[in-house]
C-alpha cells in the first residue's frame, strides 16, 4: 500500500501527487511545546493534486479547482483564488526549484479528506500539491525538502505548526514525533481506530491562539499541561510496544480529560466519546485541535472496529471512518 505516490501523465504538460488524511492519538497541542505526538495515517481519506501548464503566455496560477466534502459528506466542487497558505507554498517551491517566475498552472485538488475536522485536510492538500510540482518539474525533492514545503503551507495555515500533520500525511505506519525527530514506534499488538466525526468544523488555529494566550497568562498552567501529556504519551507508548490495548485504551480517555479541562472539548465530542465507550470501545478522545473536529476510539478487531462504528452511527449519526494499525517493529525516520 502507497499513498504518497507521484506520478506523470506529461512530463511536459501535467502531473499528479498523492497523500492522506492523519488523526492524532495523543499530544495535540502539547506538540508545539515540545512534548511528543503520536500520530496515525488514514489512508481511505485520500487527496490527490493535479497540476497542469496552461498555454500562452502569463505566470502564477490561472485556476484552482477544490473538490472535498462538504457538510454532509458528499462532494462538493468549488473554483477561486489560491488560498494564502497555498501561495506561499508556490512561491517556495518556484525559489526551491530555481524558476525564474511562477509558472502558469491549473490546480485541481480532489480530496477525501473532511476539512477543518482535524484530519489533517491542510496538510494533505500541501503534500499531494508539493508532489505533484516535483513530479511535473522533475526537481527530486527528498522527504526532508518536501516536508519543509508542507511546513510553509502549514505555518501560514495554523500559525504554530509543530510538524505532525506534514509528516503523518506521507506515512503508512504511525509516527512518533519527539524533540523535533520523528520514529515509526513499536506495535506490539495489530489494533484497529475509529474516528467519528462530531458533524462541526474544529478550530485548530483558534485553539492554538486560545491555548497561546492562556499560557502567556499563566505559565504554570503549560508547564504542569506539557508534563501531563508527556507522561501519557510516553506511557502509551510503553503499551503500544508491549500490546497492552486496554491499558493503551485508558490513556487516550484520560488524554481526553485532560484535553477537556482546557475548555477543547464540545458537548457533541464528549458526547461521541461517551457513546464510544458505552459501545465498548477501549478507550476514546477528542483529536486534532478541538472545539469540534473528531473523536478517536480505539478497538482490537474489525468485528469490534464495526461494532463501535455501527453504534456510534445509530445513536448518534456520526460519520465514521475506521483504520487498522498493524503489528511491527519501531525506527528512526529519515
């Protein structure tokens, strides 16, 4: 399985990029101060980007074309300008190529991934455009250059931008960012995610700004936050290695609690939690940057996996996406 592939339809006229959605297991926000993230790939959620020359004269991109999901899931295809994040994204890559101008382009974005749900919508669209652009223009970026493209697009997106959805958004396997270096971690145990969406927009920049502000006013209060986030992440991955699901389970509730506290929460997320754990599910959290967006719940097989999905479905007509996480050993990362 790839979902980060290239490849080109006319070396000379098109080319397309691939990448996919991401949910966080745990460490959102704390992330950006430093503590570690656990990230997973979703790789039903996909995105591709198409770019194509445009003839005659003119430079800069004459059209982007965005087909995504819109409210209810269908999709739903929209034309207009470049979006800031997207923009800045080009003239790096224009700069990183050694272009003497921005080349006339068509864009067209398709896209499975829910925006502003936390799924990493921003950040796929970036990846599959920067794959894309190194496809059409032949420049053989390394995952490090096109990371860093992603990172622009991002930062400009989000403001803080700890680098968890650039990376996550081209891997197959989960990923551990810690002290700025990313590792697939050891599973010890296959186990299975569901991530149900709470049906309104999350916020991940105003969160970002939300948690800013408060911390500038009160120090301790990140501080004591990053140190409790760190502790169930580092635990988590204890029982990630060692396939200790239920303990596994306890810490994502607890993450969420914790998130909770920090006014990140809805009604409608700790609702889902609560009927994610009421269906069975091992342990259940808010992900991404919150105040809204989707939950995660984690399950051992695809029986429980569809179980948990269906009931999430029936008592509280989410939609659901399910991804399985297979056994295997851990790595650095390049």
């Amino acid at each position: 399985m790839s979902t980060h592939r290239t490849s080109t339809t006319d070396v000379q006229r098109a080319a397309t990029g691939e990448a996919h959605g991401k949910a966080i297991l745990l460490g959102e926000h704390a992330v950006v101060y430093g503590a570690p993230a656990l990230a997973l790939p979703l790789p039903a959620l996909t995105c591709r980007a198409t770019v194509r020359r445009t003839p005659g004269p003119g430079t800069g991109v004459s059209r982007l074309r965005l087909v995504a999901p819109g409210p209810h899931g269908t999709p739903e295809e929209a034309e207009g300008d470049v979006p800031e994040e997207l923009r800045l994204l080009l003239d790096a890559f224009v700069e990183r190529a050694g272009l003497a101008a921005p080349p006339a382009l068509e864009i067209r974005l398709d896209s499975r991934v829910p925006p502003s749900r936390g799924l990493g919508s921003s950040a796929a669209n970036a990846r599959a455009l920067v794959r894309a652009l190194d496809a059409l223009f032949g420049t053989g970026l390394d995952e490090q250059e096109t990371f860093d493209l992603v990172q622009v697009s991002e930062r400009s997106a989000h403001g803080l931008a700890s680098g968890i959805d650039a990376l996550a958004t081209g891997r197959e396997r989960p990923v551990l960012l810690e002290d700025g270096r990313p590792r697939t971690p050891s599973v010890g145990a296959g186990f299975h995610v569901v991530v149900a969406d709470s049906g309104s927009g999350g916020g991940t920049g105003k969160a970002v700004r939300m948690l800013r502000d408060a911390f500038a006013r009160n120090p301790d209060h990140r501080t004591r936050f990053v140190h409790r986030s760190t502790g169930f992440t580092r635990a988590a991955l204890d029982d990630l290695a060692a396939g200790h699901l239920p303990e596994l389970g306890r810490r994502l509730t607890d993450c969420h609690r914790l998130l909770a506290d920090l006014g990140l929460t809805t009604g409608r997320t700790d609702a889902l939690v609560r009927a994610a754990l009421d269906a069975g599910a091992l342990g259940a959290k808010m992900s991404g940057g919150g105040l809204g967006g989707c939950i995660v719940a984690l399950t051992t097989t695809v029986e429980h996996a569809g179980s948990v999905s269906t009931a999430l479905a029936d008592r509280t007509g989410a939609r659901t996406w399910t991804t399985a996480v297979g056994k295997g050993d851990g790595h650095d990362s390049p």
